[in-house]
C-alpha cells in the first residue's frame, strides 16, 4: 500500500521552498502598490512566537505580512490621527506609554481621542505637570515665605458711588499708555481701600482681558506691613500666572542655596527676583497681569517706601505688561517717588473725584442698612 501511494504523490525535493499562496500582481495600467515616499516598511511575524516556531517547523518558513506606517511628521503630533492601543498597534513596541519613548520636542494638535493605553499616557502627563507644578510651589514657598492669604478688607463702595474713579481705573487698565503704575491718592477716610477691593472685584468680571494676579492690603502691626515680605508675596503670585517665571525663579534660588528672600534688603529683592522675568516671552500670556497694593503709607518706613517705589520703576519697564495700583494718603515720601516719575498715573480722590455726589446717592442706602439692623437686633 505504501508504494502504491509513493508512485501517486511524487516527493518534492528538500531544496523546495514551501507552497505559498499565489500573489496579485498589479495590471500594468494602475500604480504599483506600496507605501507611501518617505515611509518605512515594518515587518511582522504573524501569530505568536510559539505558533511560530511550529509553523516554522511544519513550513519550513515562517509567514511575513509587510505592513506600511507613515513616515513621521517632524514638530508637531496630531492627536486625531493617534490612536495608541493593542488592537491596533503595529507591533507590541507601540502599546502605551512607549508609544511616545524617545520623542522630544513635540507638540499636541487637536482634540485629544486616547484609547485605555492611550490614556494612561495623557493621565502621565497631567499628573506629571501637576506634580512638578507642585513641587515648585512648595520651593518657592520655603524660599520666598509670601503671606499666603494677603486679602483682609472686604469693604466695598457703596452700590452706585465712585462709579466714575472705577471706570476711569478700568479704561487705564486697558490702555495704561506706557503707565505702569496707577496712584489712587486720598485724605485718611476717603474710600482708598473700598475703591481698590471693588477694583479687585471689577478686574475678577474682566478676566478674559486682564489677570489679577494680587491684592496686597498693608496694615500696621499685621504681618502684610512687614517690609521683607511684599517684594516676595508679589513676585510668588506672579509666579502662580506666568509658569516659565515660577521655573526661572526656582533655578535663582538653586544656583545660590544659601539665598533666602527674607535675608536680603528691598533694593536686592527687586533686583534678584524680577530680573528672571526680563527674558521670559510675554506674547504666551497675552492678557496683562495687574497688581493691587491697598496702603502703601501703612507698609515699612518712608525710606523703605521711596526705595521700593524707586527701583520698582525700572523693573516695570523692561518687563513689560505688568501693571500696579497703588492706593495710599499723599506722604512726602510716596508723594516724591511718584511724581517724579514719567510712568505714573495719578488718580486724587479729593480733588477729582470728591465724594458729594456719592454721599448724596449713599446716603438712602446706609439709612436702609441701619433700619435693617435695628430690625434684626428687635427680633433677636
């Protein structure tokens, strides 16, 4: 019986390659098929290493599929044309968080679309911004020692009063004219940090336009008077609005670990913690960045307010888009300070603004406000 099969199934020689199944040639009229110029041809062993080997064993050659991927875009990473996962990865390298090994400088383009791997890798990504963001605060924090919450006055003005002062303030906070700084000047009594915590609440509504990045408010024998922590409270929330500044500001205390904001005088503050923002491009954060300092004559000495004004004007200029509003009584040495300077706008709530009108319009409402609270004290 064996010969007989023998004589019917001729013996293919060893030397014979495998039968394989026939492949489609192109008709001479169409393009050849392939990969697009400029792609790579990847070569994948279809099935798993085991089923290879048997294959391998049983065939004498294993199976190989070409697959084409595109050659990739040098710059930028379209995220609508990613999607990372097993299913339809080109070969296990490509699965997760090795699907981006190596790569540097890129930039994400569209709406982000991950897959369960895929989104492993976008999650790494917030968490890890999230971190260092955090990590940074915390070193800023130990080296700057800024009053955290500087904000104590919640006093408004009246509904319907300083109306005017507030809409020329808000029209200097968008077109300040090379003014860096706005003095809003008064009598003790005047209304100078009512007019500056409804200009905080003012700025807050226009946050599309401008980013308030502080309100300071100096009082005596609190700690927002203390003459080591202003320069480094503002230059802190700067930090919170501008990040490539909290990452400079960082290396400035690296590069000298012996430095602590609180052991160096004004002037050197100024000049150590501003000067990082001189190279940090502006243009990322289009809208300007405002600063209030409510009582500037309740903070320090008059000496320590003159150097502090002083040096602050420099600064201001060659950074560019940071503006401040200083509310405080007309002191000889604030006064001196700010008017000899070309980049000052002052704003005299006696002389330009008084207050008549407004105590007019105030008055019903404070009568109504007492009545209110005689009411609540009958029921009690």
């Amino acid at each position: 019986m064996k010969k007989f099969f023998k004589k019917l199934v001729p013996r293919r020689p060893a030397s014979a390659p495998p039968n394989l199944p026939e492949q489609v040639h192109p008709s001479p009229q169409a393009p050849e098929p392939g990969p697009p110029k400029g792609s790579r041809d990847v070569v994948m062993v279809q099935g798993n290493a085991s089923q290879g080997k048997d294959r391998e064993s049983q065939e004498g050659t294993p199976q190989v599929i070409p697959i084409h991927t595109p050659a990739p875009k040098k710059g930028s990473l379209n995220v609508a044309e990613l999607q990372v996962g097993p299913s339809n990865a080109s070969s296990p390298s490509m699965t997760g968080p090795a699907a981006f090994g190596g790569a540097s400088n890129f930039s994400i383009d569209g709406t982000p679309n991950f897959n369960a791997a895929g989104n492993n890798v976008y999650q790494n990504v917030i968490n890890n911004f999230g971190y260092e963001k955090e990590n940074l605060n915390k070193k800023l924090k130990e080296k700057l020692n800024p009053i955290i919450n500087p904000v104590k006055k919640q006093i408004y003005c009246a509904e319907g009063t300083r109306l005017q002062l507030l809409d020329d303030i808000t029209q200097w906070v968008l077109k300040p004219d090379n003014h860096h700084v706005a003095w809003i000047y008064g009598l003790a009594g005047s209304g100078k940090s009512a007019v500056a915590v409804s200009l905080a609440e003012r700025l807050r509504e226009m946050d599309s336009q401008v980013t308030l990045a502080l309100t300071f408010h100096c009082v005596k024998g609190q700690e927002t008077s203390n003459t080591f922590q202003l320069v480094p409270t503002i230059c802190y929330y700067l930090a919170q609005c501008v990040p490539q500044y909290a990452k400079a500001l960082v290396d400035v205390f690296e590069k000298d670990a012996s430095l602590h904001a609180g052991s160096i005088p004004i002037k050197e503050q100024l000049s150590r913690f501003l000067k990082p923002l001189y190279n940090i491009d502006r243009a990322q954060n289009a809208a300007s960045t405002i600063i209030i300092i409510d009582g500037l004559d309740e903070w320090g000495t008059p000496e320590d307010q003159s150097i502090f004004l002083e040096n602050l004007y420099s600064h201001l200029q060659k950074i560019g888009r940071i503006y401040i509003v200083i509310t405080s009584r007309r002191e000889q040495a604030i006064a001196r300070a700010m008017s000899n300077s070309s980049i000052v706008q002052s704003f005299d709530l006696t002389g330009s603004y008084p207050a008549d009108k407004d105590i007019a319009m105030a008055l019903p409402f404070i009568i109504g406000r007492i009545f209110e609270f005689r009411a609540m004290s009958n029921t009690v």
